[in-house]
C-alpha cells in the first residue's frame, strides 16, 4: 500500500524553479543516454543511481538509461518510498511541536516526549504491509535518543531531501569531459564545528558480514560529498562527517538495525574508487560499449534477462522489437 502523508505521491521539484541558473543551463544540455556521436551539444547526466546501476551491470545500464525499459515496480520499493515519505514528513512538521517536547523533557515527562515524536507521523488509513511501521518506529527512537544527548544544538537537519546539481569535468585518458551531476541528499546536519555532514535513509537489510556493505555505502556518500563540492551548494560545505541508517536492518534475514557515523577521512580510499567509476562511466559512454556483467549472482536480480544477449545468445536489436 503506497502511502505518502504529504499527498503529493512524492513529486520532485522541477528543473526550471532550481535558484542557480548556470546549474538549469548545464541540465538541460544533458542526458542519461547519452552518445557523443549523436549528441555533439550535450553531455552525460549522471545521478547516484545511474553510476550504481552502470557499476552493478553496464548492460542493465545500457537497457535502463538508452532504451528506457523499466523493472517491475516491487514491494521494497513500496516500502522504501513509504519510509522516506514519513521521514521528509517528520522534519517538515517538528516545528509544530517541537518547543512542547522540549519543556516534557526539561520536566522529566521522558516518555511523554517521545510519545509526541511518534504522534508527528500520521497512520496511514489502511496498515502499512511491508514492515514500514516497525521502520518508521525504530527511525524516530533513534531521533529520540539523539535529541536527549544533543539537548537540540543541531538536532534537526540544514536541509531535507536536498535538490542538488553539479557540473564539473571527468578526466578520461587526459582529456577533461563534462558531466552534470544530479541527486537528492535525504538529510544535511550542521556540526559543532561549523562542518556539514550527510546522512543517508535505508530500508532494506544491513549485513555486517565482511567489509563490502559499508564500502557500499561510503561510494554512495562520497558520490553526494563530490556532488555538493561541484554545486553552487557552498553553504553546505565543508563536509567532513558522513553516515547512514538501517532502521529494517534485521529484515529479511540482515543482521540487525544498524546506524552508522564516521569522519570522512576514515574513507582514505572512497574518493579515488569513485573517480575511477566515474571514468569508466563517461568511458563506456564514448566509446558506446556496455557489456554485460561476467557475475551470475548479480544476473539473478536483473529483470532484462529474457532479452540480454549474453544469456539468449540471440541479437539484441531483434529481441527489443519482440519485447515492444
């Protein structure tokens, strides 16, 4: 069940109202598809899911972002829009409360307080189905818990589900080639210091084994810091802290609600690997070369299977003419 509390089933903000003119100018001279042997005036839109997609299968890149074929919409992503939408509610509405549950606490009504943290989010009018209850639940605990140790000095976020572009240059065998970087940060929060942090909402489930989770995480966060850097966003820099949050982390067999908050030069190596997709990325782009992932395990979560060529063995253009 698709609930969004705002009743606006999630609308992004259009292109033409973002404030920075030369940021409207370079997006729409950009394209996820595109070809420099075609698109001569324009350049590569990359946005974090276009470049996690690209890592994950260039060929499921190639079908999503040049022929436009979209997986089946499925119930994690029911739940993960639901989750966020409850999320961007909460700090849009704590102003209306927020001075009341600060006097609870200062009188020692604990959970009184918290019960009013919880209120802020409305019951949808049929129950969530996917876990998103126990989620959002688990999610305003933990903004209970930070509220008690911060006493409310930068407690609430600097911006929420951030708009941000960004126009900068990839180096590709010594030659800069300019993408527009796009993406929305979920939450931005000033530190003691004057410093910026990002933290980013998910809502499936956190595995701790091995290290290959968080260094997931930390591309994807390196990806949002690189992206404000190159943005007209300078009031949000520097950004020196990073984290995430895995209220479902026990879901579906994960290993446990998770939260995690680090500096970012904990990440000594996050910045390179990231360049080196990005290269890869603008790359494949001009020399139009997406091949198909070599990992089986990865092809079992693909939904273009039945027409990717590495596993019909047939040729792709006849295929895309069958499936339209």
């Amino acid at each position: 069940m698709r609930y969004n509390p705002k009743g606006d089933d999630g609308v992004r903000p259009d292109i033409e109202d973002y404030p920075h003119e030369r940021m409207r100018q370079s997006y729409n001279i950009s394209r996820y598809d595109w070809d420099p042997t075609k698109h001569h005036s324009e350049i590569l839109r990359v946005s974090k899911s276009s470049l996690g997609s690209f890592n994950w299968c260039p060929k499921q890149y190639w079908f999503s972002y040049f022929e436009g074929l979209r997986g089946e919409t499925v119930y994690y992503h029911t739940r993960g829009l639901n989750v966020h939408d409850a999320v961007e509610y909460f700090w849009e509405n704590i102003d209306q409360v927020y001075q009341d549950i600060l006097l609870l606490m200062k009188e020692g009504k604990r959970e009184s307080a918290r019960a009013m943290l919880h209120d802020i989010v409305p019951v949808p009018p049929e129950p969530y189905a996917y876990g998103e209850e126990e989620q959002i639940r688990q999610w305003v605990d933990w903004q209970f818990n930070r509220l008690e140790h911060t006493k409310g000095v930068n407690w609430k976020p600097v911006q929420c589900e951030a708009n941000v572009h960004a126009h900068r240059y990839v180096e590709v065998e010594g030659e800069g080639i300019p993408i527009h970087m796009r993406g929305f940060i979920d939450t931005i929060f000033a530190n003691d210091d004057g410093t910026f942090a990002l933290m980013e909402l998910k809502t499936g489930k956190w595995k701790n084994a091995g290290k290959r989770k968080r260094t997931q995480m930390r591309k994807e966060m390196q990806f949002y810091k690189m992206m404000v850097e190159h943005s007209p966003h300078h009031e949000y820099l520097p950004i020196t802290h990073w984290g995430w949050e895995f209220p479902g982390g026990d879901i579906e067999g994960g290993d446990g609600v998770h939260i995690y908050f680090e500096p970012t030069k904990d990440a000594n190596y996050t910045p390179k690997s990231v360049e080196k997709s990005l290269a890869r990325l603008v790359e494949a782009h001009l020399v139009q070369e997406f091949p198909a992932t070599a990992s089986d395990f990865q092809c079992a979560f693909c939904d273009f299977m039945d027409i990717c060529p590495k596993f019909t063995g047939e040729d792709l253009d006849k295929k895309l003419e069958l499936k339209e």
